[in-house]
C-alpha cells in the first residue's frame, strides 16, 4: 500500500484527507462530507468528571490533549516538524 498516496493539503482538515485517502483505497467518491464533529453521550462526560476529579483537575485549568496522529505538526516557516522533537522533558 505505500505506493498509494494522497497529497497533503494543509488548509483542510486531516479528517477530510483521510476522507479522500479512502476514497483513493476504494476507488469510490464521497457524495457528501459528513460533520467534522461528535457529541459526547452522557456517560462520556461523567468519565471525564471523574478523571478530572481523580487527577485534582480544577474546571478552570487548563487542559491540552493530543490524539496519536498529530506527530507532525507544520510550522509557521512551511516546514514539517515531529512534534516530540518541540517537547522539553
């Protein structure tokens, strides 16, 4: 499969480039887009006020996550850049 590309374009989100990396992986067109955004039932927000409980998070701290496919991140200057390597330990 690493012969199979779809160009990055990075004024889209990387949802809608997946989108048309499967649209390339099953040779078929999309007719519409679906929503770039989920709710949470309400099950998943008690976990979380129970993770925040159990971690002393305040509700006015700031939290930051990532998800595992944001590794590369692209910087100001066009150039890509590993997100670890901006991490200080």
């Amino acid at each position: 499969m690493a012969s199979l590309t779809v160009p990055e374009n990075d004024s889209v989100h990387n949802v809608q480039t997946n989108i048309k990396l499967c649209e390339a992986l099953t040779g078929k067109k999309f007719d519409e887009e679906p929503p770039l955004e989920f709710y949470l039932t309400g099950e998943e927000e008690n976990l979380s006020k129970q993770f925040y409980a159990d971690h002393s998070i305040k509700d006015d701290e700031l939290v930051i996550g990532f998800h595992p496919g944001c590794a590369i991140i692209l910087k100001e200057d066009g150039n890509r850049k590993n997100l670890q390597s901006l991490v200080k330990n």
